[in-house]
C-alpha cells in the first residue's frame, strides 16, 4: 500500500499481534516502542518516507545522543539502557518484517543494515537450598512480631496453601511467571505429574514435576470450587486470575519475610535449570522443559553446573585432602 501512513501502520501491526496471541508483556512493550517513535517520526509520516537513517536516529534518541527528531518531540526524560534499546531494536524490526510481508513497505531497512547493541550478560544466581527452606516457610507464616510480653509471635497466613504450590511449581518445573499465570487446571495432570503450558510465541509444551508438587497443588485446589477453565492460581481477595506482576510482588515479599535480597519468579527458573544439570539430567530435556528455542542458554546453565562441581571437587577431593 502506498502511502500508509505511520500511525495506521502501528494499528494494524497491534492487530496482527492480537491474532498472533503474543503475551500481553511483548504487546505492552512493542506498544511502547511503537507510541515512541511515532512522536518522534510524527504520526503523519509515510511509512514509505522512513530512511534507516530515521531508525538509527531514534535509537540514538533513546540511548542519550543530541538528535533533531522529526516529530519535534523533547530530549527523553531519560537515557535508556541498552536492553532496553535492544528491545526497542527487535520491536521495530518485528514491525517492518510484518510491513514488508504485508507489502505495506518497500524493503526492510532494520535488519542487515541497524545491528542492536551489545548487552552484557547478567550473573545468574540461583536460590541455595537454605534459601529455598526459608521462602517455604515465609509461604506458611507472616513475619515475627513483638508480643507485650516480650515474645515473638507469627500467624499461619491464609494463602499458605496456594503460595506453597507456587513455589513448589516453579522450582519443579523452571516455568516463566507468564506461564505459571496462565495455567488452567485442565492443563493439569495430577495423576501423571504434568502440565501443558502456553510458552512464549504462543507454543505449548509439556512439563514434568514431582509428586510433592503434585500433593501441594491437589492440597491448593482442593480448598476451591474449580473446573477445567478455571486458572489454577488466583487472588484472594477477589478470586481472579494471578497475573505475571501479582506474582513478581509475591514472590519479591516472601523474600523480604524470609531475609532474601534478589527474589523474583524468574530465579527459580535458574535454580531448577541449574540443580537440574548438577542431579544428573541432560541438556537437552533440560531444553525442552524450560520451551527454549536453542541450546545457548541451557549452555550458560551448564557452565555454572560445572564449575559448582569443580568447586565441590576441589573441597571432597580424598587426594586432594588426605595425600
């Protein structure tokens, strides 16, 4: 289509990513990336009339350099760092893969010609089994308090049954906050110890957990009137459906309970990868437990695994200690 102009481009790209069934978070950011940078083409631009030139031009914006935008926006209220550029990066790209199947661009001028910036990779530190113990019990019981008699006091909090398995799915199956907030119970098996979750890209796969898991989860539901669509984990105060942020304010004030700096869903997700390598399993169930694509991550994994294994060797070794 000739002549499209930008703003209405972005509708239709908020469409198809509707029907697409991506997550409601990847809607929300590209959204973001996608309202930006229409203020800072103008929304009356021609899709046709943006150079890469234009491209590089917003991401520089963003990332703190003196630009000339072409909307006559401001100066951002912030520099943004470069994961955040980075995603900026695969929004855009995403969007005039979409323009060009939809012969709504020319050509494609992001990919092969604007390279994202490099980001340095984070330290994964999973949970000690200390720290597992201490956030189970932080399910079960409120923080201490002074009594008037100068005791310690603590009371069984009400979501203990559903905060427990919640853990517990987690660390047993290494699953994301999205897909743990959007498990149905007819997803469940809890005879056969497994669950079919919607992943990333809309891509189902199937996850295994134990039989404690399972005894918790059965524990959980059993104190609600539930059927085959209805969410496994809900609020209490209003019964619905957990979303991927109720479970992060969660998981990060069960951590404040139990004295743990650094808690947050997605690090049970490195913990079981990681005891997972380290009890013996291979990398790749690992990989198609966890729904990743490839092996560069469970890689990483692997290579904390080995090195905890040095470690552990270098302080057991009987030649090392006796001889």
């Amino acid at each position: 289509m000739v002549g499209l102009r930008l703003d209405k481009a972005i509708e239709g790209f908020e469409l198809h990513l509707g029907a697409e069934r991506r997550s409601r978070h990847t809607i929300r950011d590209y959204n973001t990336t996608l309202r930006r940078f229409v203020n800072f083409c103008g929304a009356d631009t021609l899709v046709d009339q943006i150079t890469t030139a234009d491209v590089r031009a917003f991401l520089a914006h963003w990332s703190g350099a003196t630009v000339t935008p072409r909307g006559g926006i401001d100066r951002p209220a912030r520099k943004l760092s470069p994961k955040s550029i980075k995603n900026m990066h695969t929004a855009l790209s995403s969007f005039w893969s979409w323009m060009v199947r939809e012969e709504y661009a020319p050509d494609h001028i992001i990919t092969g010609r604007i390279q994202p910036p490099r980001v340095a990779r984070s330290n994964i530190e999973p949970f000690s089994a200390d720290e597992i113990k201490r956030m189970l019990d932080a399910c079960n019981h409120s923080g201490a308090w002074e009594t008037r008699y100068n005791g310690n006091a603590r009371y069984f909090r009400p979501t203990a049954f559903r905060d427990r398995a919640i853990v517990m799915f987690l660390l047993d199956t290494g699953c994301r906050a999205s897909e743990v907030a959007n498990l149905l119970v007819g997803d469940l098996d809890l005879k056969g110890n497994n669950a079919t979750v919607l992943g990333k890209g809309s891509k189902k796969r199937e996850v295994v957990f134990g039989p404690k898991t399972g005894s918790a989860l059965f524990r959980y539901l059993a104190t609600r009137e539930v059927d085959g669509e209805s969410r496994v984990f809900v609020t209490r105060s209003t019964g619905r459906p957990m979303k991927r942020e109720n479970l992060l304010r969660l998981i990060t004030r069960m951590g404040e309970r139990a004295g743990i700096k650094g808690a947050y869903p997605h690090k049970f997700r490195h913990t079981f990868a990681i005891n997972y390598l380290r009890n013996g399993g291979d990398i790749y169930t690992l990989q198609a437990q966890l729904g990743h694509s490839s092996l560069d991550m469970v890689k990483r994994y692997l290579r904390i695994a080995g090195a905890d294994v040095r470690r552990v060797h270098k302080r057991a070794s009987p030649v090392e200690n006796i001889l």
